[in-house]
C-alpha cells in the first residue's frame, strides 16, 4: 500500500526563507508565520496520511456508481468528507463572511497540494467547489452570494462546472443547450452536458451546477453564452431544500483513473437556473474560476508526482537487488538497495527536482494571485496571467512523466494494480486534459499571453530573470552551478519570443507550430528560476551557520542536478520553435 | 471503438524499396519479391482488423479470471487463437522440419508488429511460445527438439517464460526456485514464480514452461542458474499428454493493461523438469530468447504507437472544433476539423514520423538477425547486438510517449475508457518494463555492448552513418534536410562515446549516470539513419517518375520532421550526459 507524507519541512521552507511571506504587506499575510503555517501544513498533512490515503485504493478499486439516478461514492468517502468540512478545510481561503478562514492562497493551493497527493479523486469534489464558489463570489450577485456561498464553503453543498457538450469541448461556441428566461427571471436550461466532475453524488445535501448555456436570439458563437446557477435541488425563501431540479445524471463515465470521482453525464431538462453575471458574458465569468482553477490543476500535477515519488524513493531504498558498480554498499546483504545504481539515482533525481522546482513554482504563482486579489497590484496580475498556462501545461505533462517514472523504479511490481504506482500515473493523466487540454494551455500562452498588453507581462518576467542575475553575481555559491544556466535557458527562451515577433504575424502558424515547445521551454526557465531563488536561500541558510545543513546541501545539490540536466531541454525546444511551421504543416490533410 | 489498418503500403516500401529484400543473398530472402510479401501481409491486417481489434475491448473488459486454478481467457479468445493456428500464423518464421514455414524473422517481426497493433495481450500468447521454442531450438537436444518443437510452432501447445521471482527481478542471481536432480534424469522443480505471461489459460492443450531454477550444490549466484523444460501436461512417449504436472497458477494479477493476458503467480511443488542445455548454463540459454524478445518488444511499442496514431489521426480529421487561424477550411460546416490546428499537426508528424522511422529500425533489426543466423555474418551479429538494447528501449519509451500523444488528440474523450485510447496507453506501458526494464536496456548498452570486441559494433556503426553521409553528399534532396542534420546528430553520439571512454574507466559512474540519455541519443540516430534511408528510397522513386507521388512525397516531408523536429533531442541528451556523475550521485541515500 502507498503511503503519503506531508513535505512540511519543504513548504516551510519555501514559505519562510524563499519568500518569507509573514514579511509582505498583503493582506492576511502578516498572520502567516512559521508556527501558524507549521500547524496547519502539519494538520493538512495529518488528515492527508492517515484518512485520505487509505481511501485511495478503495475509490480506485470501488469507483462510482449509478443506480436509478443516485450515485454512490466509494466506501468511506462521506465520512472522510465529513470530517474534511468538520475541520474548515473546506473554506480555507474562503473570505469569513461566508464561513471561510480568510487565510490567502498560497495557502490554499499549499492545501491542496497535499489532499491531492493523498487522494485526488476525493479532492475533486472539494475543489470544484471551491472554483464554483469563487465564480459565484466575484460575478454573484450579494442575494446570490448569501443564498449559495455560506453553504458551498462549507461543502455542505458541492459544486461543479458544465461546459463540455458531446460535440464541442474547447470550442464551446458550437454549445447547444438553451436557457429560455422565464417569467419570474428565472431561466429554463435544456440540453445535455458531459464530463462533469463530482455531478452527482451521495457526500452533499445539494450540488450547485454552474452551467454555460445560450439564450435564444442571443448572439452566434461564444459570444452569446451565458453561465446560470442550477441547483439540484431548488432552495426555498428559508435557506431549507426544495423540490428536486429537472437536472438528472444520466449515465456515469469508465475512465482511465479519478474512479473515485464521479464524471457525469448531466441532463437538464427545463431545469431552472438563474443569471449569473451578465447576460452573453457567461464566458468572462467562468474564466474567472478557469484560471484559478488552472493553478490548481498544475497542482495536482506537482501532487501525483510527489507522492509517486516518495514511494519509488521508499521502494529504492528498501527493493535489495544487484550491487553497485563501485563496489557492494549492502555487503552483509544479499544484495544492494536500488538507490545505488545511478540510472535509479538519476530517475530519483528527475523526480526529487521536479517536484521541489514545480512547489516553488506553484506557490509563486499563488502568491502572485493573492498579491493580486488582495493587494490589487496590477503587475502581479498580469504575470500570473502569463504563466498561469505554464503552471497548468508544464506541471501537468512533467508531473505525468514522473509518475510514469516513479512507476518504472517498481519494475513489474509498477505495472500491477497491488502497490498502487499505476494509479498515481492513471490518476496524473487526467489534468493534461481537462481546464483546457494543454495544446489550449499552450495557444493561450503563446497566441494570447505573449503579446497581452504590448508583451508587458513577458518583458516583466525576463527582467525578473535578468535582475535576480546581476543581484547574485557575486554569489560564488550560485555562479557556475545556477546563474550560468539560468541565464544560458533563459536565452534561449528570448530567442523562441524573438522568433515568435518575426515569424509570427506574417505567419501566424510559424508561432503555433511552437507553441508546445515555448510553453515547455518557459516551464523549465521558471523552474531554473525557482531553483536559482532557492539555492540563495539555501546557501544563506548554510552560510548563517542553521541547524540542518544537510537540509539545505542536499537543496544546493538537488538545484545543481535541475539546472545540470534538466535545463538542456531549452535548447532542444529552441531549434524545435525554430524550425518553424513548414516541417509541421507540410502535408495535406489528405497526405497523412 | 478503435479501428486497425494494416500499414502495407508501408510494409512494402521498406522492404522492397529501402531494404531490397529480395535482392539480398540470405537464405528464404528470394522468394520474398513483392507480390509474395504483400499476400502475407494484407492477409495478416485481415485477421488483425477483422478479428484480433473487436477482440482488444473485449480482453481489457473482461480479463482473465482463476477459478479452481483454471484461467478463463476473455471471449473469442479461444476460437481466434485456433483460426491464427489453423492459418499457419505462429509458426511462420519457424523451421519446415517443426511443421513452421521457414520465412526469415524480418516476415515475422513484419507480423508480429501487425497482431501487436491489433491485439497486444492475445499476440503475446503466440509470442512467448516463439521465444521459449527458439530457446528449445538452439539449446535442446534433438530429441527434445522433436518432442516439443512440432506442438509449440503450431501453438497446440503454448510457452512462457518463467525468470522472475517475489524478491527478484533483474538480480536473478537471488533466485530461490531448486531443481533436484531425479534418478530418471528428471529434476523436480520446486519454487515460486511470478509476472509469468500467459503461465495458465484455456487457450492450448498443455503449456511448457522455461523455467530458471538451481540445482543444489552448484555456483553461488547467476553462474549456478539453469534452465529447465517443465510441461503442465507431462507428454507420453508416444506424445499423448499424460498426468498433471506439479505446477499451478497461484493466483493471476490485477495489471494496468494488457488485461486479455493471464499474468500468474507459478507455484511449483516437485514438478518435473527436463533441463535444456547445460547445467548451470541457464542464462545463456534464457539470453537466446531474451534477445530475440526484445526485438519483439520494441515492436510492441512501435505497434501500440502505430495503431494509437491511427485512431488519433481518423478522430483529428472528423472531430469539428475551433478555426484554422489562417482561414475557415471547411467554411460550410460549424467548424474546421481538428487537424487544421498546427499544435495538432505538430502531435501527429511526430506520431507518424515515429512509427515511420520505428518500422524501419525494427525491420532492420531483424533483417540483421537473418544476416546472422541465415548468413553467418558475423558484423550483422555483432551490429544486431550492440542495437538491440536500443530498439527495445528507445521504441518502447517512444512508442508509449506516442499513445499518450495520441490520446491527448481525444481531449476527455482520450480518457475515458469508451474509445480505447486509454488501452492503447495502459497495454504499451508495460513493454518499458518486461524483457528486462529499460533502465537495464541502458546498462547493456553502455556497461555491455559498447565495448563489446573492442568498440568494434559501435565503430561499425559510425562508419556505416559516414558512409551513408559521403555516398549521398551530391544528393542535393537530402543534403540541407536529412545528411547535415543526421551528421550533427551521430557528431553528439560519437561525443557521448568519446565522454564515456574518457571517464567511465575511472569512474564507472559517470557512464551509468548518463545510460538512458545515451540510449536515447544513439535511438534518435538511428532513426535518424532510418529517415535518411527511406528518404533517399522516396527521392529515387520521385526521380524515376514512380505511379504514386503523393506517397513518397510524404515521406519525404515526414522524414524532413523528423529530422528538424525530433533529432535536436541529441543536444539535450549529450548535454545531460556531459554533465556527468556528480549531479546525479551528489545525494547520500539519506539526504533524499
């Protein structure tokens, strides 16, 4: 059976001495010092190993089911969900209003980051929620807000999002399903909607749909869609329940993995809903959940892959087989532990580096985020705006491929459902596709963020880069092992934009073409960063003479191996971009 | 559901127009001419299409299931396997003698890659009985040839492989099974194997199992280790079956994929076993099989790869959604097909010029093995050796990469188990692992093969790249698109050699640290070598005013991708390589 251990001591450290956040000016940072976030990380953590890890394998095995309509979620799950809302977990970075504990949401993704590592498909549930509510929150109106949100921060209703019909995903302006306005406001939502995660369930009083749906004689295309609030259950003057909505599940899905979640097929007939936001904008309301909820996706990428590679580290440790070339470290054994081959040692390193680099990277953007939400600074937003599909897309495909390699140190023993690697990969595959399948996340990057605001926002990271640079150049410690390839990948991503503006107008599909390679190019030049900014803390932590220098020597030689051998990808993204779109567009449809 | 079609026109570009197999001077290569080929290959994609692809739904459904230690096969299962048998399928690269049909390995690898695509768990039931008869072949006695061979080529009676135990997987030198030396020359087998591929079905009369096993009082370790021939059904003298043996399937094991094949836990109490080959000499013999395998396996992932593109490219071309960013492309209808987009072209040229350049490499492979044992060629055994760590270790991480490509094409329709692109993913992941796991590929290659005679092989190859190069330098259609980018990259192999040879004697490490990237590195060469080939086999028939056009100038403009889009992977990969040990093996097991 797997097992999941909370990094604290990682989080702590990326908190308090890579961005000291208890020291920022942002609102409800102040409150954030090291034993506030100690305590909470460690309760998070706590919950994470001891009731949502076991329920794992179970969802995996159980998975859902439908009957007559009623869907049952796998044994355990209601009362781990329980205790989950007992503790306030649910509105974390909920604002107090509504129940929330207001904290902000660096936090909340720090959260979430370790329920899903314990459990993915349980954590679902509350984070569609939670992307529901913050839709509701900003676009809501203050009835709308006091009917839905105390309830939904609290998960005693759930929430989810309905976009994707059977014919249209990423191209929701081919959407079919009408809302006809009613009399009293209200509107009458038909149509069919699929792949809706958490769609119904046994673990909520009620579930709040947000549904995107056209109002006829509206405008054509994405244009003219609108996003209503449609409740399961109708909800009376009172607060208390009412009648049963005209939205039914149809049918459940099989998947590749997330057994645990429900992923519905939602069936509105006349349902009723109402407006939320206006009218036709129903698209700018939901991207306001589509972005955070992109973060949290990226997340989940960070979070299968570090808990696939606690257990392959565990089982490197453990599994006695062959002998190191070097001469036998296990001599009273029968044979040496696997960590001792450097093929194993590198693929331990992959994933110890990624992961590391992928939470700092996570976090920033959070951080960004609050400084944005609750700072109102303008230039945080628009760079959390620019990386936030980097977040989703990087962190997803390289969290994928760690999972797949953390499998892969099991040998056989990965390949069979008993030690539970196969579900970390199963599980990890879904967030390259959904919030937008990372091809979307990589044309929003590359055909939208790039040239937002004249390219402000892209110009403002490589300063960032650039400035960071000339501040440590001194630094003897950070020189050869971090400034050097820093600046050598963050090069080579200058040159992928540069050749982005000269190609691109003229020939829109010569940026398309790269699109793919820039956004997994960018990943790495943030995670070079990230590992920049936490070698300097680490190596003053050294320098100051701290308590565990072996913490922060293995961070220097963790950061050393990231920059040492997995920054080279730059290059090879780079003569990938610049080959530009003749050798991807060369053949005919028909040629193929 | 997916669909299959055999890629014949392909088939027969390699091998008549690259390969020129009837030309060659190796015995049963005369009567390959095209005509011949072509009959064998469209009448295999007829059973592959007709009846092993309705069957791949049906096996991941269902599974297998043990029941009083009898294991029921899915449905259709038993009824195609006799049509494969009765239309002389399985043994048609096996001797005449044995009742096979003598056609060399390059059919049957041609074959093998055809059931893979349609059906990888039934195909292999076929494939570990070709690869313990080739072991009965070279190592067995005539009688023992006689006895077994007739029933295993015609898959009356099916084999396995039985290496792996609970505590060892790669270090079989751990091994625990005992062999006991009987009055009647017998051995009574007793010990537990497991991961054993199709160790018990419904599917055959008897199964012989390969079994490893020691023989008390021998060698410590690897050198004690020898082979053993042990039927389920003992076999008379005049070749009826006769009693039960000591062997059962202990229970059969819940995979990721390849669910239509039985994966068992062997127990065997005091079964009788006859040893093949020398006492103590049982690697040897299992390497026989092992590394005609391993060509197969490669294959598997180029077959996954294959027909995973087939279904991604059919979907791209039906799937309406979004606009063509240079112009509506099928302005009557609400959207253009996927396939206008450049991200998604980019996914499938490298899907296409993968499984294109894959099936060179294999073909080739095989046509070395044929060199070999039909030949005597001794450089062709040499080549085929150093080569075969890479065939089955780029094309299995590549063709696995390429399946989840394919099913990213899909969106959440990918991941849902209705189209069977999650099967084409969870069946292909476990040729990264079986036949030895890739990591052990790496090790071959560069702790074995390289230095294998000298360097003789891997300076053979240089040579052969450099020959290729300077024979085509006045072909102006090759030179800016296929020769300069092949030498650039066989210029990073040589540099990876060179690193090893300068550090690895001192420091063993600093090659094993960079095995896998190496491994790759020398796969995008040789496939690179590949492209270059078929291009100059496109480019021929082009200048000679061919029939088809259309055909070899896509293939030209593949192979053009390939080389601009894939091959700068070499860069990175000697990069890492170059950065040696240190970052990898800077950690002690401790400071994970």
């Amino acid at each position: 059976m797997p097992t999941y251990t909370v990094p604290e001591k990682e989080f702590q450290f990326l908190l308090h001495e890579v961005m000291n956040v208890s020291e920022q000016s942002i609102d409800g940072y102040a409150e954030m010092d090291a034993d506030f976030t100690g305590a909470v990380i460690g309760e998070a953590g706590k919950i994470a190993s001891e009731m949502l890890t076991p329920l794992n394998a179970v969802g995996d095995k159980q998975g859902c089911t439908l009957e007559n309509g009623f869907v049952r979620t796998p044994e355990g799950f209601k009362e781990a969900f329980d205790q989950v809302r007992e503790g306030g977990w649910t509105g974390l970075d909920m604002p107090e209003q509504y129940g929330g504990q207001g904290m902000p949401y660096v936090m909340g993704i720090a959260i979430n980051e370790i329920f899903s590592s314990a459990n993915q498909a349980f954590a679902m549930y509350q984070g569609l929620t939670h992307g529901a509510a913050s839709a509701i929150l900003v676009h809501g109106t203050d009835e709308q807000k006091d009917r839905w949100l105390p309830k939904m921060v609290s998960c005693e209703w759930t929430g989810t999002m309905n976009l994707t019909e059977p014919h249209c995903g990423t191209d929701l302006g081919l959407m079919r399903t009408k809302a006809e306005p009613q009399k009293d406001g209200s509107y009458a939502i038909t149509g069919q909607k699929i792949f809706i995660s958490s769609g119904e369930h046994d673990m909520a009083e009620n579930i709040v749909h947000l549904v995107l749906a056209k109002i006829p004689g509206g405008p054509e295309g994405i244009k003219g869609v609108s996003l209503f609030i449609v409740p399961k259950f109708l909800v009376n003057e009172d607060g208390s329940l009412g009648n049963r909505n005209g939205v039914t599940c149809g049918s459940i899905e099989e998947k590749m993995g997330i057994h645990g979640n429900s992923t519905c097929v939602m069936n509105y007939d006349g349902a009723t809903g109402w407006l939320l936001g206006e009218e036709h904008k129903g698209m700018r309301a939901m991207f306001t959940m589509m972005n955070e909820a992109r973060i949290g996706v990226g997340v989940q990428g960070l979070a299968q892959a570090e808990v696939a590679y606690q257990n392959a580290l565990a089982y490197a440790k453990e599994r006695l087989q062959g002998r190191a070339v070097t001469g036998a470290e296990n001599p009273d054994g029968p044979a040496d532990p696997l960590i001792v081959h450097p093929d194993i040692r590198r693929n331990l390193m992959e994933q110890k580096s990624f992961a590391e680099g992928a939470r700092a990277f996570a976090l920033w953007g959070a951080h960004l985020v609050d400084r944005s939400h609750r700072a109102g600074d303008a230039y945080a937003e628009g760079l959390v705006s620019l990386l936030t599909p980097v977040i989703k897309g990087f962190l997803t495909d390289m969290g994928y491929d760690m999972t797949v390699q953390a499998q892969q140190v099991y040998g056989g023993h990965g390949y069979i459902e008993e030690h539970g690697m196969s579900q970390f990969t199963r599980d990890a595959r879904i967030a390259m596709i959904y919030e937008g399948a990372n091809g979307i996340q990589a044309l929003d990057l590359v055909g939208r963020k790039l040239a937002q605001d004249g390219g402000k926002h892209v110009m403002a990271f490589f300063d960032l880069v650039k400035g960071f640079i000339k501040e440590n150049e001194d630094n003897e410690a950070l020189k050869a092992g971090y400034l050097e390839p820093l600046k050598a990948a963050s090069k080579d991503l200058q040159a992928a934009g540069m050749y982005f503006m000269q190609h691109g107008v003229k020939t829109p599909n010569a940026a398309l073409a790269g699109s793919y390679d820039f956004m997994h190019l960018f990943g790495h030049v943030c995670l070079g960063l990230m590992w920049a900014r936490m070698a300097k803390a680490a190596d003053a932590a050294l320098k100051s003479g701290n308590t565990d220098p072996d913490f922060y020597a293995a961070k220097m030689a963790t950061g050393r191996f990231y920059m040492a051998r997995m920054l080279p990808a730059t290059k090879m993204h780079l003569a990938r971009i610049e080959s530009g779109a003749e050798p991807v567009m060369a053949l005919e449809p028909a040629q193929f």
